[in-house]
C-alpha cells in the first residue's frame, strides 16, 4: 500500500489465475448464487408444505395425505400467498444460504487447486449456524 492507504482486492482477484480474468470469476460467482436461487426456488415451497402436513399429523388434527393434499392445493391455488407465507421464506433463506455458501466455497477452492468438499462442508455448515442463530434471534425480539 502507497502510504499506509489500504488497497482492497475483489475476492476474485485473490483466486485469479493467467487463464481467467475478473470477468470470468464474476460470472462464476454469479452463476453459483444463480444456482442457489433456483434451487431453492424450487425447493422452499415443498418442503415447506410437507413440513406443514408432517406437523398437522403430528398434532392430530390431520392425516398425512390428507394434510400433505392440503397444503399442495393450497400450493397450486393461490401459489405467491404460499410462496410469501413466513415458513416458506425462511425456508427459501436458509437453503440460499446453504445452497450458495456450498457452490461458492466449491467454485473457490476448486480455483485454489485444493479439496472441494472440506471447503463445502465447511461453508454450508457455517451457513447453516448462521441462519439457525438468526432466526432464534429474531423468534426472542418478536
């Protein structure tokens, strides 16, 4: 650093080889968190209709299928009243952090040219505690 100024490099920059430019690694990065919002797009609202039914059984008030028929019909009724439902969207928060924390961890230690799957298991399970403490957090301020 010319004098004493801090220089700030981008995360890509710090995995940057000769055979990718910053351009490539944003469209990486891109890609994984692009990854992550679809799959868990596609997941949030099913599990969270089975997590749903499978706690009306376990009260129950409901049968399985029955409940599980339930939620799916509701799902496929009124699908944004579903999706904008509070256990939907914490559903969708944590497998986004999950899903992007592992793909991104992945992408970089793949670029390091170490093991994927210690940087993965590390980065979804720090993901995991993290969303896990937040929503505690909050579930005591309300």
């Amino acid at each position: 650093a010319i004098g004493g100024a801090r220089t700030w490099r981008s995360a890509a920059s710090l995995v940057q080889t000769d055979a990718m430019s910053e351009q490539q690694w944003r469209r990486r990065v891109l890609a994984d968190l692009v990854a992550a919002t679809a799959a868990s797009s596609f997941a949030a609202p099913f599990v969270a209709a089975m997590d749903t039914a499978i706690t009306k059984h376990a009260a129950g008030t409901h049968g399985l299928l029955a409940s599980l028929n339930e939620e799916l019909a509701v799902l496929c009724r009124r699908p944004y009243a579903f999706v904008a439902s509070v256990p939907c969207r914490w559903l969708f928060g944590l497998f986004f952090c999950t899903y992007g924390a592992a793909n991104l961890a992945d992408t970089f230690s793949r670029a390091r040219g170490g093991s994927s799957s210690t940087a993965v298991l590390g980065a979804s399970t720090a993901a995991n505690m993290s969303r896990r403490d937040a929503q505690s957090f909050l579930a005591c301020v309300r």
